[in-house]
C-alpha cells in the first residue's frame, strides 16, 4: 500500500516590524492633505490676584485733617473719617488701632487735628492710614456735652451737604476756625446758627436776608453771623425772640434746599 507523502510544513517568516513615527515627527493632519499646518493655539492660564495688588494702591499722601467721625470696622480695626485742607472729606481705615499697643492708640479721638499719611484706594472710598502726628486735641470739647452736641451736629452737615475726596475750599477753615470758637467761648445758640450760615454761603446758598419775612434786626444780625469772623462775633447779643425767629428761619430754609438736616440740630442750638 503506498504511502502518500505530507507536504512539508513551510514555516512563515514575520512580517517586517514597521516603525512608528514619533509623534512630534507625525505630519499634522492638515500637513498630511498638502494643505498648510495650523498655528497651536493655547487657552490663556488663569491669573489668580491678591486681595489688594500694586493695581488697587497707589503711592503715599500726606494731609492735615480734623477727624469727624470714627467708628469701629472689625474688633480691631477703625474707620475714621477726615475733613482735610486739600483733598476735602478723607474715610480711612486704621488697622489694628484698637489693640492696646496699636501706634494709633490715643491719636484718633473727635477733632483731634492731626497731620497723617494714607495709601489711597483706586477700587473704593476707604484708604489705608499709616501714621497719624497730632497737632491738637482740643480737649476742652470732651469736658462740656453741650459742646460736644454742637460740634457733632455741625460735623455731621459738612457730611451730608460734601461729597467724598472732592476738595473743599473753605469747608476745612470753617469747621476749625468753628472747633476753636467752641473752645474759646461757652456754648451758645449763636455759634451754630453762625456756623450754619458761613457753610450755605460755602455752598452758595446764601438766605437774602432783604427777601425775608425776618424783623429788622434780625436781618442785621443774619449778615452779621454770615459775614463776620468768629472773634467779631463775641461781642454779638441775641435776645430769645431773636435766637427763636433765627432759628426757625434756617429750619425752614434748610429744609427747602437740603430736604433734611441731622440729627441733633435741637440740642445743639439750646441755650447752654
């Protein structure tokens, strides 16, 4: 019986191994159509910002201000508000002058007169205090309550008829050639009815006191308190009726051409 033979098995050879490119070799796949390559584009890494940056505070300034106001920002922190003799109403925020060993400690209290330096804020009103060099703290406004009642209420109109970082001619003068009459004199109606009417004349609002149903003396004594400096008007006397009918006059006239007046404007005209 014959055999038949087995085709001999022919072993297969591998293909050859066919190189990779590198990827950095790779032809782009516009390249690869004969069209020109496409310029990389990358999305722009986010900028992560400070709380406050060189942006947000320019360089030091320097000003002489009397402080109007004061009140707390944080437990340890203050606002203080400024009126200045150049660059007008100033906020500013003392850090850390509420702890006891603060170098603001003692430098911020009610018209104290002081010459201090601030970092001005370009994101808000409020600026960054840095030193504060007392010149006066006039200390005779915290031993009477009647003066002190005076002096706040008339603080408290140059706040609500002035507007922020807006120079003020005239405004800084009036409020310290008034803190000083305050010191130098007792309390009296005619000090605030003057200071009342030197700030409408500031602010152009002068009464006429010829087109008023005022009598005529006090007509005289409305110029006179308009116009006079404050050693002129010590020897100036009112009489009740006067310091009433003054009174009620610039009530009524206030209210016409502000809207309102603050708060405690009948504590500081009564009779001291």
């Amino acid at each position: 019986m014959a055999i038949r033979a087995r085709p001999l098995h022919r072993p297969r050879h591998p293909a050859p191994a066919r190189l990779r490119r590198p990827l950095r070799d790779r032809p782009a796949p516009d390249e690869a159509r004969g069209k020109p390559p496409r310029a990389r584009t990358f999305a722009p890494l986010p900028i992560r910002r400070t709380r406050k940056t060189d942006r947000d505070i320019v360089s030091s300034e320097t000003a002489t201000g009397l402080i109007l106001r004061t009140r707390p920002l944080t437990e340890t922190s203050l606002i203080v508000h400024w009126l200045t003799t150049a660059q007008g109403r100033v906020a500013t925020v003392a850090k850390g002058a509420r702890r006891p060993k603060s170098t603001f400690r003692g430098k911020l209290d009610l018209f104290y007169l002081a010459d201090f330096s601030f970092a001005r804020s370009r994101r808000s009103e409020l600026h960054t205090l840095r030193e504060v060099s007392l010149r006066d703290t006039h200390p005779h406004l915290r031993e009477n309550l009647h003066i002190l009642q005076q002096a706040a209420y008339c603080a408290a109109l140059i706040e609500q008829t002035t507007e922020m970082d807006t120079p003020l001619p005239g405004c800084f003068d009036l409020m310290q050639g008034f803190v000083a009459e305050l010191d130098r004199v007792a309390p009296q109606p005619r000090t605030v009815l003057a200071f009342e009417l030197k700030l409408l004349d500031l602010l152009g609002l002068k009464p006429a006191a010829a087109e008023s149903s005022l009598s005529a003396g006090s007509r005289l004594i409305l110029e006179r308190l308009a116009r006079d400096d404050w050693p002129a008007l010590s020897p100036l006397k009112l009489s009740a009726a006067q310091v009433h009918e003054l009174r009620q006059f610039l009530h009524g006239f206030l209210i016409y051409h502000l809207g309102k007046f603050p708060a405690g404007r009948a504590a500081a005209l009564a009779d001291g």
